[in-house]
C-alpha cells in the first residue's frame, strides 16, 4: 500500500510541477482557397509542413468563404500544403516561419482532380513501406482491402506478419508479439484481441508500425516485439466521419457495420466510433490417432464439424482538450459486448485390435457464452520548455467479465447395434472477471545537441477470479458434480521503471542504450484444491541500438535487447477442460514465465529495400503439449516451459513498379528454428527451415476502379513436437468511389482456390496424430461505405496508455 501511495504522490506532483511556457509573438499565415473557376474552395484543409521532415508545423481550415489563417509561434523551414476532397493538394515553395512573420498567399487555386476519360491518369497505389531505423511502417491508407476488410485481415497482410487460423499473430515467424493501438497496449488476450480486430474496420487505420526490438520506453512483456496499429486522426471543425455497412459470405451470410463521428469545437475534440461485427466459420476437422496396445495398434478417426458464430459490439470514445499550447489532457473509454455459440458435432470411428467390429462415438458439444469489457484511460502530457522537454502521464483501469456453459453429449455404441448405445452428459460453468489497474510517468529531457535523456515509472495491479464448475450424467441420470471443478484468484503486481540515452558518436553514427528493471509479485490460489502458489522476482531488461549511416542511401541498424512473456492468467489455473470424450485441456499452476535475448542486423537501400539477420534464444519457452494414455485412450493437451527455443530468420522486403499503373511489394523470409526440452520420459531435440514468400500487387485503372491481389506461401514448418505441411493462398479486391470519393463500393474474395488448408502431424515418443482442417476461409465480401465532413484539423494530440496486461487475459 505504501508503494501505490507513493506512486500516486509521485504522478500528482508531476501534475501540480508543470509550468506555462510565457507567450511568444504570433506568426500569420493567411489566404483564400478558389478552384480553377475562382469560386471559394469551404473546409480546405491548410497545413505548414515542415520542408525537411514532412512533419505537420501548424494547420487550419478554410471556412465558408475560403478564407484561412493560421496564428504559429513556431520556428521552421516550412512549406504551405492545401488538400480538399475532390482536388488536386496545392504546395508552395518552402519559407522561413519564425514568430512575427506576416505572410499574405492572396488566392490560392487548387485543381479539380475530376478530368473527362481522355484526360484519365493512372497511378501506383502500392501501400507505402516506410523503413526508419528503430522501426518499419506500412501505410494502408487508401488501399483496397483496407476498404472492405477488417483490421485482423490487413495485419496479417503486413510483411513480418501472419495470422494463423486461431487468429493468433506471429511476428517474424515467432509467437509473443505485444499489440498496441495507437501507442496503448491492448491488454486483451489473443482470443479477444482478435475478436476485437474483427470488429474494426480496417479503412480506420492509417498505418502499421512493426517494431521487432524496442527499446527499454516499451513494456518488457513480449518476446517477439511489437505491432503498432495507428488509427487515422480525422478530428475536425465541425464534424467529419463515416457510415458504412456489408457483409461476408463463407457459407454463412455474416453483416458489419460502423459509424464514426468526429466533432471539434474550440480547444475540445471529441470522437466515438460504434461498430458491429457478426463473424463465423466452419471449421472442417479431421483426426486420425493410433494407440499402441500390447494386443497392436487402436485407431480413431474422427470426423468434425465446428459451426462458430461471434457477435460483436464495439465503442470506442475520446475526448481531448487543449489546456493550452503545451499542456493536453484526455480521456478514452472503450466498451464491448459479446455473445458466441460454438456447435460442434463429430464421429469417432474406433478400430481396436482383437475386436472384430468398429466402435462408433457420436458427440455435440454446444457451447455458448456472453462477454463485456469496459477500459478507461486518463492521460495527460507538457511541454515544460522550448527544448524539447516534456512529460506525460496515464492511469488505466479494465474490467472484464467472461461467462460461458456447454453441454458435452455423448452416444457410443458397437457395429450397428445403435439401440444399445451408452448416454453421457458433461455440462461446463465457466465464470472468469479480471480487474487491471495500471499507472505510469514518462519524463523526455533533450541534454544537448542531438541528445536525449528519458525515463518513466509504472505500476500495474490486476487481479482475475475464475470459477470452474464441472459435473457429469450417465444414462440421463443427475448430474453430479466433478473433482475437476476449481476455483482459482489469481492476483499480479509489477512496479517498473526505466532509463534511456539517445545519442550520437558522429553525424553518421547515432545509437540508444537502456535498461528497464521490473519487479513482480504473483500469488495463485486454487480455493478448490487448497493449493497457492507464490513468485517474487526482479529483472532487468537491457537494450542496444546503434544506426551507421554510410550514405544517403545505405544505412545499417543493429539491435539486441532482452525482453519476457508471463503466461496468461488462465493458463496458471489448474482446471480441466472437456473438449470431447476423447481430448481434454488442463491449466498448468506451475508455467513460468519465458524469457528471450534478441539480436538484429538491417541493411536498408534508398528508404525501400530491407534485407534483416536476426537471432532469438527463448528459455522455458510457452509451448503446447500432447500427451496420450496408452490405457484410456485418452489424449491431453496442455501449455508448458520448454527448456530452450532459438530463432534465426532472414529477411528481405523488395519493392517493384512494373508500370506507372502497377506496383508491387515483395517479401521474402526464411526462418531457421529449434526446439530443445525434457517431455516426461522422452526429449525433444526438433529443428527444421522454413520460409514465407509474399507478394502484393496494386492496380490503379482508369474510371477511378483500384484493384488488388495478394498471394501468400508459408513452407513446411514445425511447431514443438509438431509438423505443419507448407500451404498457401490467394486474397483479390475491387474498389470504385463515386461523388469524389463520398461513396465508396468494394468486393473482396478471400482464399479464392480454397487452398488455405493446415496439415498437421505428431509423431514423438508414444504419440502418433494426424490432423488435416479448413475454416471455411473461401469467402466474398461488399462494402458500402459513405463519408461526410466539413474540413479537417491538423492540430491532433494523442495519448498513449500503459501495460500489456491485457494481452494475458486468455
């Protein structure tokens, strides 16, 4: 308790520290916007942007005359950019703006980008890929899968990144990858944050920043690195949004539908975006087991159909307001309501050696569930001076409730003699609500030319309560309650706090180094079994940085850091989870968290060509693991900490303009990986190489019609005892925009030769498993999306939010 009083003492005196700068003279940037007609051009957007950086100086609108001005008490080498919808953007030629200057543009005419079709230009509408030195960044703003796809969709498009069937996100062919949203952790487990990037539609994002090793300003939490989801910053004066509403077919027909609304007015902004999302699948699966008996070998075939069906409820709200030139404050609430219902429905043939007949097992496992989530975050930053110095703070608070039942129904019976068939019932209560509430300071202070020093606090405090209630019927008796029924609290406490330099050994040499020390404190307690486990440790976590600029065109980026996953709150729970007669999945109180030493290499052409060495060593590395008794029948699965797992990949990002029309992005990866540990009585020592390759390809044509194709091949790939055959697919879209780009139209075809199919197997010790599935990912999508505004404003703030705690609610 003292600790958080601290903390608290520490963020309010931060708060009542900060200064006003004292007021500077004014700048006046003024003119009219016309069209080529001389009529005023209302709700111009009209920016100074800086020549050398291209970052936004100061911005205004034009009102309803087209008259604009723009007050700055800036200093820079600026240009003045005019864009409105439906026109061609104006840029002047750069001038110096310093406090005090007048400068009268007089009538600024912008062009009509709407030209008869014997004046029809095309262009490339490749997304942009971005390649700074800490990080790359892909723009899809604009593109056409952006338009008609959700979020989940255009991240698993990114180079780097792919998104298995289970919607979990691999970066760099590895698991543990931290999602943020503009700059704020999303807190939410793999399950949910995939969910949730469903329920977003992808035109809400402006770019993708993949970060494969941060620096010590980030959370330890994810081995794998971080994906940086940005969100467009539409806040206006007046109001600006859009509404768009389709649909998806794969077999079921699945509508969405959003609105986003951005108001400004003086120094408050505000926006709110709701959207629904109702996705589902088939889930095609085939199992084929062998046991060995001492009398031979047992066989089971099973053959599944699993029918999922998830809707979606999303609202995200912000407000920000403007204390002053340099103080900001914000808040966001985001709230989420979901139901799901899962129908599962197999048959099991079971061959078993001295039998002459087959046994069959016919089982329906109907699941529903309801969740909700509410988050709220305070944020607050300054700017303390004219050098660079600021401050910035937030507090978070999460609350998540999760309830679901199923009913497990079970028939078994010999040959044909269905009438003599064994009844069994299991019924499953799962209760589960998590409360996080996280606090954090960062300070920025510049301490000479070129050089910076920062550093920050943190404190996270989350406590989860799930409660599993089991019981079981034979023959339509009673149900009976199980010994695997549990309750488990689950209560976690990190402080942390970090340091880091920025500076440069030469104009050509510039490099980071940090440390972040965190300090946990986890308590498991399984009411049910009487059994608490405790962990108390402190870690630190350096990182390295260092950037050689050799030319203008060639630059080297190299990185290490040392980063940890702590295991998922419901994986520390000792439960015991019916996914049918034959298969269970159990909770392991004892799994550690994992820790990974990461090293990095870049040579980076001209600002677009990438070619990247990296390493990776994970100890006690999360890993599923299937074990089989040989006596039941029976297999289990679990999530355990293999002994060590490395990771070497390259990879190389190529981009080609075939023709003005025809752009494309190409990738290429080849990842190298091991997997080392002691299964029970058997070791695992399985390695092998594996490569992705990528290419996108973007088509401007003329009457304003965009079209793009992707195809994707992942090779043949293992993941701990298991192999994964190599499989690939083929994503295409269509967009057309109409009343210059108020209305837009898109059809986007997923998996269109049905070929995005998984083949698996295990064969390790005594286990000997096949599986072969298809999510029913051969779909076609419409979209219909309409945009409305008055004029946009370029004076937006963000804030960041804290932790990744969320990210473990699963």
């Amino acid at each position: 308790m003292k600790t958080t009083n601290l903390l608290f003492l520490t963020f309010l005196t931060y708060l009542l520290g900060v200064s006003n700068l004292a007021a500077q003279d004014v700048s006046k940037i003024s003119g009219t916007i016309t069209d080529q007609n001389e009529q005023a051009v209302p709700y111009a957007n009209v920016a100074l942007i800086d020549a050398s950086s291209g970052n936004l100086v100061d911005g205004a609108v034009s009102d309803e005359e087209g008259v604009f001005l723009i007050k700055s008490t800036k200093t820079a080498q600026v240009k003045l950019v005019v864009s409105s919808i439906g026109f061609t953007p104006f840029e002047s030629e750069a001038f110096e703006l310093k406090p005090g200057l007048i400068k009268d543009f007089g009538s600024v005419a912008i062009q009509d980008e709407m030209m008869g079709l014997d004046q029809v230009t095309v262009k490339s509408s490749r997304p942009e890929i971005i390649i700074e030195p800490d990080k790359t960044v892909i723009n899809v703003e604009g593109t056409v899968m952006a338009e008609g796809a959700n979020a989940l969709d255009v991240i698993g498009r990114s180079p780097g990144i792919y998104v298995d069937q289970d919607g979990i996100i691999n970066l760099n062919g590895r698991t543990g990858a931290t999602v943020m949203i503009n700059d704020r952790l999303t807190y939410m487990s793999a399950t949910d944050l995939a969910n949730f990037l469903r329920s977003m539609p992808a035109d809400n994002i402006k770019s993708i920043e993949v970060i494969n090793n941060p620096s010590a300003r980030f959370d330890a939490e994810g081995s794998a690195g971080v994906i940086n989801i940005k969100l467009k910053k539409n806040t206006v004066d007046g109001i600006f949004g859009n509404i768009q509403a389709g649909a998806l077919y794969n077999g079921q027909w699945l509508p969405n539908t959003g609105v986003a609304l951005n108001v400004k007015k003086g120094k408050w902004s505000t926006n709110a975006n709701l959207n629904y999302n109702y996705y589902g699948n088939f889930n095609d699966l085939e199992i084929n087991r062998n046991f060995a008996l001492p009398e031979g070998v047992s066989n089971f075939n099973q053959d599944s159909r699993i029918t999922t069906r998830n809707k979606n409820l999303f609202f995200n709200g912000a407000a920000n307001y403007e204390i002053n030139e340099n103080q900001n404050i914000a808040i966001n609430v985001q709230a989420s309501d979901s139901k799901d219902s899962d129908d599962n429905k197999s048959l099991t043939d079971i061959i078993t050696p001295g039998m002459s007949d087959i046994s069959y097992l016919n089982s329906e496992n109907d699941s529903k569930g309801t969740g909700s989530r509410i988050f709220a975050n305070l944020h607050y930053d300054a700017k303390l001076d004219t050098l660079g110095t600021k401050i910035s703070s937030d507090v978070d608070f999460t609350r998540m409730n999760s309830d679901s039942e199923s009913l497990l129904t079970n028939r078994q019976w010999v040959g044909e003699n269905t009438s003599q068939a064994m009844n069994s019932k299991i019924l499953t209560l799962n209760d589960m609500y998590y409360n996080i509430f996280t606090a954090k300071v960062d300070f920025v202070k510049p301490v000479g030319k070129g050089n910076t020093i920062e550093t920050g606090v943190k404190g996270s405090w989350v406590k989860s309560d799930n409660n599993l209630d089991l019981s079981k019927s034979q023959e339509e008796g009673p149900f009976v309650p199980d010994s695997s029924s549990n309750r488990f609290i689950y209560n976690e406490n990190v402080l942390a706090a970090y340091v880091s330099y920025k500076g440069k050994f030469s104009e050509k040499l510039s490099y980071q180094v940090g440390v972040r020390g965190e300090h946990s404190d986890i308590t498991g307690n399984s009411v049910t079994l009487d059994q608490v486990n405790k962990q108390k440790y402190f870690n630190l976590f350096p990182s390295a940085f260092l950037q050689h600029k050799i030319s203008d065109n060639y630059q080297i980026v190299y990185n290490v850091n040392r980063r940890i996953t702590r295991p998922n709150y419901r994986l520390l729970n000792p439960f015991v989870y019916y996914i049918d007669p034959l298969t269970t999945e159990r909770g392991n109180p004892n799994l550690k968290p994992q820790y990974s030493t990461n090293f990095e290499m870049s040579h980076v052409l001209k600002g677009m060509y990438q070619f990247t060495l990296g390493y990776s060593e994970t100890e006690d590395a999360f890993m599923q693991v299937f074990t089989q008794d040989e006596a039941s029948r029976t297999t289990t699965t679990y999530t355990d900490n293999f002994d060590k797992t490395r990771n070497a990949n390259f990879r190389a990002i190529i981009p080609v303009d075939i023709k003005e029309w025809w752009a494309t992005s190409n990738m290429v990866q080849v990842n190298y990986n091991q997997y080392k540990s002691q299964i029970g009585d058997d070791y695992l020592n399985n390695s092998n190489t594996s490569f992705m390759i990528r290419s996108q390809h973007n088509l401007t044509l003329p009457l304003g019609f965009k079209v793009e194709v992707m195809g994707i091949y992942l090779g043949p790939q293992i993941w701990g005892q298991g192999e994964i055959a190599g499989f690939g697919w083929v994503d295409a879209g269509l967009t057309k925009s109409i009343m210059k780009d108020k209305i837009s139209l898109s059809v986007n075809g997923t998996d269109l030769f049905r070929t995005q199919v998984i083949k698996a197997n295990i064969d390790f010790a005594d286990i000997d498993t096949n599986f072969r599935q298809y999510r029913s990912n051969q779909g076609i999508r419409f979209t219909l999306k309409y945009n409305f505004n008055k004029g946009e404003s370029f004076k937006v703030k963000s804030s960041s939010g804290s932790s990744e705690e969320r990210n473990r609610l699963d």
